[in-house]
C-alpha cells in the first residue's frame, strides 16, 4: 500500500516555535513574493511565467470579438511589424506564420520558368525584394527582421504556439530572438521540445483563451491543430511522463485510483461534527490578527495587510494554494510521482498548504498530526487532497513544513528553503515517519539516513 506519509515530522503547536518567537525574521521567512524583475531570464523560465502570472491574455480575450475588433485586429497585423501595441501578441502569431510564407514564396519562385538558373540565393533575394516593397525598408531590415521572425518560427516549431506567446512579455522574445542571448543557450530547443506538451497542458488549463489568438487571426476555421487539449481541465489532473507526454493522473495509481483534488482541507464530519480542531481564535472574532506578523488578516486584498505568505493568502495575491503554483506533477526515474517547480520559489515563500481530510483516530496509515489534546487532530490525503501530496521525501529537501494560522485556522503549510526552477519539490518526512518501517529512501543525498532496507517508499503508488 503506498500513500503519503509525512508521519511525524508533524509540526505540532508545541513543537514549533511561537508565534511570538518566530516574528524575528519576518523578512527572511515572510518574504515569498517572487522577484518581478525579467530581464536576464532564460527563454523557457519567461514562458511558465507568461502561464502561471500573465493573466494578460484572459484579460484581453473574453467575450466576443465582434466585426469592427476584428477588422481592427486585421488592420493592425496587417502592418505585421508594429512594434508596439496591446496586441503584440498577435504581432508575434503573424511573424512567425510570415516566416512559413516567405519560404513557401522562396519555393515558389525556384519552380517559376524564369527563375530556372537562379540559385537558392538569388530566390531568396528576389522574396526579399517583394516583401521589401510592402514593409517599406532597407534590405538589411529585411534581412534582420527575416533572422528575428525565424527564432520566433523556431520558438514554435520547438515548443509549440504556447511557448511563443508566452514568451512573449514586455517584448522579452523579441530580444531573446535578436541577439541570441539571455535563453538561446546550448541546447535550448532540445529543452523546449522535450517540454512541449507540459507547456500546452499547462496553458490549456490555466490560460485556455490563447487558442482564442489563432482564430481571431485565422478565423474559426482554422484553429491551431490540436494534437491533444486540456482545455478547462485541473492541471494536477495530469502527470508529466518521463517521455514528456502527459497521462491522467488516475492512470499512475495502480487499480485506477480516483484521487479527488481539492484546494482547501475538508473537515471530517464523523470525526469532528461541525467543529473544526484547527481553529484556534473563534469563529466571528474578526478582525483575526496575524500571529506571525501582527497584522490584520482578510481574503479581501485590499483588507488584508499580513503579507507573510502573500503567494498562499490573502485574496487577490494568494493563487499559490490552488491551482496556480508553478509546479507539475511528474513521473521520477525510481520514485512513482514527484511534483516538479516550473518557476523558481525564493526561501521563505509558501509553496503549498497541506491539504486533505481533517480527521482522528486513524491507525496504521500515513498522516500529518497537527494541534494538541483535545484537538489533536488529523490530515489525511489518502483519497483526496492538492498537488502536496505528490511531494516526495529526501534527506536533503528543498522545502520544510511550517504551521501558520490563517484567518484563525491553523494550517500546515510548505515553505521553500530555495527551490530551482525544473528541480523536484522535496520535503523531509521526519525520523518518526521512517523509524520503524522497512522500506529504503531514494533521494540519493550523500546524507541519506534510510539508505537500506525492504520496500520502496515514494509519495504515491
Ligand atoms: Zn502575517
Ligand atoms: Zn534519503
């Protein structure tokens, strides 16, 4: 039987450090607010930001685009090197799609007659001079834009539509595609080929409208070809493979589990009636003050001012607790499920509350101990929970468990100690977990504390 077991590195009210004590360093562990800074950024890191934080695209493509939009839209790319509007994306679609014209217009004057002698130069040439005539520039530009309009074709050729219009932020691409610096690196495309389908599923799902952008181009008819959509689906629905291919994350459990996703801890009504054991101010006592930090607490983002987490809590700025945490569940080499950091996450940032099904009394099963007698209670995420299931063990982990309370509702949550983008998200379960079973650790740490033994043990089966 495999299910997660985080045991006993149970943070418990006792064990952890008081709210009073652990206000020294607010700005060491509060401080989960990702850099906003881009320039410098490699090609694919600026993509799993356009998905995971531009909210640009949804923004700008809901609802209908009626005649005159369109015909604006029409006019506008029609130009095709515009260099700046809110449509730059589009630009970009047209630029890349150029690319595929030219060369079809390359092709097309070696076949004509006249142009029998000429060599694939003198084609090339000849279409230059055609597009020149419409763009209005010097052959040098022509030729710079061709060079730059073909890393935009490479971009997508590679990695698909959603790679380049992700890519796309303050004109990111655009330099990336220019001088060839600053993601152009050895072995980029092999990166963005290998990731392909991760960066569609992750943009079906999280940012669906970008399918809108083709047909708003090319009209209805002529979508995007999709091999494969995750349109409106959870994106924790889905496994990476170690192929690159996504599959159903029921399809990884053996015997076709059906695990239920949740975002937020469902108390166990059996176990606990209609009384939640996390809560430690009560109910109604508003304003609930931050124990950490001292200051108000609310899901209103313009009401809240406790900014020690703003990536799980606190409205407008808390995504990270549901399904915008740049992370991947992902199929490891010897290890079952593990859940992969698209984005890099700063130390001190929230990766994660611990979510699952608040209850007591379990035995000989894997789970999260949390508060004290009477209220000892229970996290269970055996049959449902969120992406912090798939967190495996390692002796040397790059997250730690920490307790917060949220609007007076202890919660367990995973703080990042420093975690790289594209490196899997681990967490050390505890002594108490690993005494006195027979299984192996796999993290592989030269200070592994479990290197021998019988079983396996990873996060899921
Ligand atoms: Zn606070
Ligand atoms: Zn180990």
């Amino acid at each position: 039987m495999k299910v997660h077991k985080i045991g006993t590195s149970r943070p418990r009210k006792k064990a952890s450090p008081s709210p009073a004590s652990s206000s020294t360093h607010p700005g060491v562990e509060g401080g989960g607010t990702a850099t906003k800074k881009r320039s410098g950024i490699s090609l694919v890191e600026r993509i799993w930001h356009g998905i995971y934080e531009g909210t640009k695209l949804a923004k700008q493509f809901h609802g209908d685009i009626g005649l005159d939009a369109f015909q604006n839209i029409n006019r506008h790319c029609s130009t095709l090197y515009s260099s700046s509007s809110s449509f730059r994306i589009l630009d970009l679609i047209m630029q890349a799609v150029w690319v595929d014209l030219f060369h079809a217009r390359v092709a097309t004057l070696a076949s004509e007659p006249q142009n029998q002698y000429n060599s694939p130069t003198d084609n090339n040439i000849l279409a230059l001079k055609e597009s020149r005539t419409v763009f209005e520039c010097s052959e040098k530009e022509m030729r710079n834009k061709l060079a730059i309009w073909s890393g935009y074709k490479k971009i997508k050729d590679t990695g698909g539509w959603p790679a380049l219009i992700f890519a796309e932020e303050g004109g990111g691409v655009y330099n990336v595609c220019k001088y060839r610096a600053g993601g152009w690196k050895e072995g980029i495309f092999d990166e963005l080929e290998q990731l392909r389908e991760a960066i569609e599923l992750a943009a079906d799902a999280l940012q669906p409208e970008w399918r809108r952008l083709i047909e708003v181009l090319f009209g209805p008819d002529n979508r995007i070809p999709r091999r494969r959509s995750w349109e409106g689906q959870y994106p924790h629905q889905w496994v990476i493979g170690l192929d690159g291919r996504p599959i159903p994350l029921s399809d990884t459990y053996r015997g076709g589990l059906e695990y239920v996703l949740i975002e937020t801890s469902v108390v166990d009504e059996e176990a606990w009636g209609d009384r939640d054991p996390r809560r430690v101010v009560p109910e109604g006592d508003e304003p609930y003050l931050c124990n950490t930090c001292g200051e108000i607490q609310s899901e209103e983002p313009l009401g809240n001012k406790c900014l020690c987490y703003p990536d799980l809590y606190g409205g407008g700025a808390g995504r990270r607790g549901g399904k915008y945490t740049p992370v991947q569940i992902c199929r490891t080499q010897n290890k079952g499920n593990g859940l992969i950091a698209r984005l890099p996450i700063p130390a001190g940032a929230g990766v994660g509350e611990f979510v699952g099904t608040i209850t007591r009394g379990l035995r000989g099963v894997d789970v999260m101990e949390g508060g004290i007698e009477p209220d000892k209670y229970q996290i269970s995420q055996a049959r449902r929970g969120n992406f912090t299931r798939f967190i495996n063990h390692s002796c040397k982990p790059n997250t730690h468990f920490k307790v917060f309370v949220w609007l007076g509702i202890e919660r367990i949550i995973i703080v990042s100690n420093g975690v790289k983008a594209g490196t899997e998200i681990t967490v050390d379960y505890s002594n108490g977990y690993w005494d006195g079973l027979d299984k192996i650790c796999r993290c592989g740490e030269e200070q592994c504390r479990y290197p021998r033994g019988g079983a396996v043990v990873y996060a899921d089966a």
